[in-house]
C-alpha cells in the first residue's frame, strides 16, 4: 500500500502533538530497549476504553445469529450452534499485576471453560511480563462456533497499548463477522475491517471527553478464521502465526505472517514516499520509524492500528491477508505476541507444543515459561508480556 493514511482532525501537527506530551515520553533507556515505543510513562484513564462497547461480546454472537439466519439455517439448528458457541476473551486487569500472572479471562457459553476448550484442542497462556507498565498490553480471543472459528492475538504498545488492544480484539471480530462480504468474499470482509477497526479507534480516541489517545499507542493484530475447510489470515504487526505440519514422525514449523519491520524493502519504501525514516538509536535493539529529523513517535513496527502519527508517515493498518486450504498433515496451529517469538524460533516453539500432544493447555503453558526463562536469562530484568494460542487441528475440527 503507497499511500499515507489521513490526518484526523485533532492532529493539528505533529509537534502540536509532541509537545502536549513531552511530560509521558522519558530518554531511552541506555540499553538494549525491545519496547514498540520509547518508553512512555503511564496515564490512567477516567473512562477505559475496553468500557467503551460493553455489548461487543453480545454483538458478536448477534452477528453469528444473522448470519445463520441469512443462510436459510432452520431455526431449530441456529438454537443448537448457540449452545455450543464459546467465547473465551481477555479482560484487563484492575489491580497491578506480578511478572508471569495470568491475564483475567472472560467466558461465554455453556461448555466455556478451560478444560473442556483445551479437551477440544485450544490452549491458551497470556502471562504478565516485566516492565514499568502494570498493565499486560497482550489481549486474545477465541471465538468457537460449528460454522467457524476464530482466533486472535494483539499486543499493545505506547502508555495507552493496554486499552487499545482489548477495545481491537473484541471489536475486531465483531466487524468481520458481521460484514456483509463474509459469506461471499472473506478477503473483502478481513480487510475492510481492519481498516473499520482502525478508524473507528481514532474516532474514539477523538472525542472531546476521551481522557487516552491513540496518536502514539496502538496494537498489533493477528488473526486466524478457520471456515469451510480454510485458513483465513488477517495481521498487521509483529506478533506472528506458525503452522505445524506432521510428517511422518516429525513435526516441521512452516510460518504463515509476515513480521512487520520497517527495514522490509517493501516496508521502508512505503515509510520514506510518506516522509518517515527508519533508524537505529544508540543501544536500542530495533529499528525505528520516525518523523523524518525528530525524535518520536520510534514505532518498530511497520505496520498496526491506531499510532497516528507513525501512520501520517506510512505506517499502515492493511493487513497481510493469506488463503490457506486444508490439507491432511496439518497438525497445530501456533498463535504468540513477540514476546514469545524474541527468543524463540519457530521450530523450537513447534517441537514444543508437539511435545504436549492432544494437550494442548500444558503445551501453551510450556512454551510462555520457556519464552520468559529465555527473556530472564538474556535480558534479567525485562521481560516482554507473552501471549499463546495453541490449536491442535485434528482435536478442533473432528
């Protein structure tokens, strides 16, 4: 995509906008730093945005209705997939929490409960990392019906990630799944409502009496939907997807999103034709993506919903979007934050789920511990938030 998403109407500038918050953002810490964002400090919010649409849990089961109904499902049967529909979703935290505690989790359905998801193929570990922040800026969903499944990973970053990222992961799915291309043209469908998703975010994020921003906060998104013998990606960011193939014996990790860096060719043709550069900080670990000769907003990755300044100099909310069909040695599916992927290759974090079996809820676990024992040996005192989506397909779709 070649072109620069729009100014919204509260961005007067960019230095407006720097200097109103000059006081949350601090030096770069002199060492390696593998945060999105220069470290940003943290404003609480008086209305939280994850409040903001608190029947999007119900609005996504509403569409799930429609969408039967527009098919000619018999009544009777519409009532039967509702009893079996389960929807597991993060919910922020209202206290402070330790390093490697559990995010809270919301269930919906009759049978929504861990054990009963993970007997049928889904593991789930979302863990507190090590940071200023008190907040765990991951978010997931999991979204279970007989018609399709859906399955999303987000992570937060700037002094706002936290909110944004639960806001995206609940109304992100809601948007696709009631799009009117969702039947007919999924492609369609994912890729318009990423860019809903986006621009209702700002929207928000606009409002007089809104008390956060979006400007230099935002999420990651990756997203698989699992529908008529498909997988369907949708995924801007770094947080990543990884297919588990069986063979024979072995299990061979084959990834299927791309990390969004600003140093991809692609990507840093984009940044520069909307005037960003992208550049390395003394002992900063990523690249970054700056207005060109100031010194913010450091996004590292390239593309991302809200951050809207990055996104007035090319970072783009258009997400990769993959068609996948079914095939026989399809085995897990692996779904992380790059929490788990810093110190974590693809193959290592494949044989490890491998490992669990059907067990998907230990493999889950299994691999966030040994993606924070990695961030403690490498780097003692920083540890990223460490989100895993561990699906085993035979077990989901039998």
């Amino acid at each position: 995509m070649g072109i620069c998403v729009q100014k919204q109407k509260k961005i007067e500038s960019p230095e407006a906008i720097h200097e109103t918050k000059e006081k949350e953002v601090a030096e770069v810490p002199q060492r390696p730093v593998r945060k999105q964002h220069v470290r940003l400090s943290v404003v609480p919010s008086k209305t939280p945005l994850s409040r903001i649409d608190s029947d999007l849990l119900t609005s996504v089961k509403e569409a799930i209705t429609k969408s039967e109904k527009s098919r000619g499902i018999p009544e009777d049967v519409q009532n039967d997939s509702k009893n079996s529909r389960i929807l597991i979703a993060g919910v922020p935290n209202e206290n402070r929490q330790n390093g490697f505690e559990d995010k809270k989790m919301r269930f919906e359905g009759e049978n929504a409960n861990m054990s009963y998801v993970s007997s049928i193929g889904v593991g789930i570990a979302c863990k507190k990392g090590l940071k200023e922040d008190p907040n765990n800026q991951d978010d997931f969903t999991v979204l279970l019906d007989k018609a399709f499944q859906f399955f999303g990973v987000f992570d937060g970053h700037g002094a706002y990630g936290h909110e944004i990222s639960n806001y995206i992961h609940l109304l992100l799915p809601k948007l696709i799944i009631k799009h009117e291309q969702f039947e007919e043209n999924i492609r369609e469908a994912i890729i318009q409502s990423f860019f809903h998703a986006n621009s209702s975010l700002v929207e928000q994020c606009d409002k007089p009496e809104s008390t956060y921003d979006c400007m230099m906060s935002g999420t990651t998104a990756t997203t698989l939907l699992i529908k008529n013998k498909h997988i369907f990606i949708g995924h801007v960011g770094d947080s990543r997807a990884v297919l588990c193939l069986k063979n024979g014996e072995a299990i061979q990790a084959k990834r299927l999103t791309t990390d969004h860096k600003p140093t991809l060719p692609g990507e840093l043709q984009r940044i520069q034709s909307c005037g960003g550069e992208v550049k390395q900080l003394p002992d900063d670990v990523p690249h970054r993506i700056f207005m060109k000769g100031k010194d913010y907003p450091g996004l590292s990755t390239s593309r991302a919903l809200g951050d809207a300044i990055a996104q007035m100099v090319g970072v783009s909310p258009l997400p990769q979007f993959e068609d996948i069909p079914f095939q026989d040695n399809f085995e897990y599916l692996i779904m992380g934050s790059d929490g788990v992927w810093e110190f974590i290759k693809d193959q290592e974090a494949a044989d490890t789920i491998a490992k669990s079996g059907k067990n998907v809820r230990q493999g889950a676990q299994t691999l966030a511990s040994l993606a924070w024992q990695r961030w403690i040996t490498t780097e003692e005192d920083v540890v990223d938030d460490i989100t895993v989506l561990a699906i085993h397909l035979p077990s989901l779709l039998k």
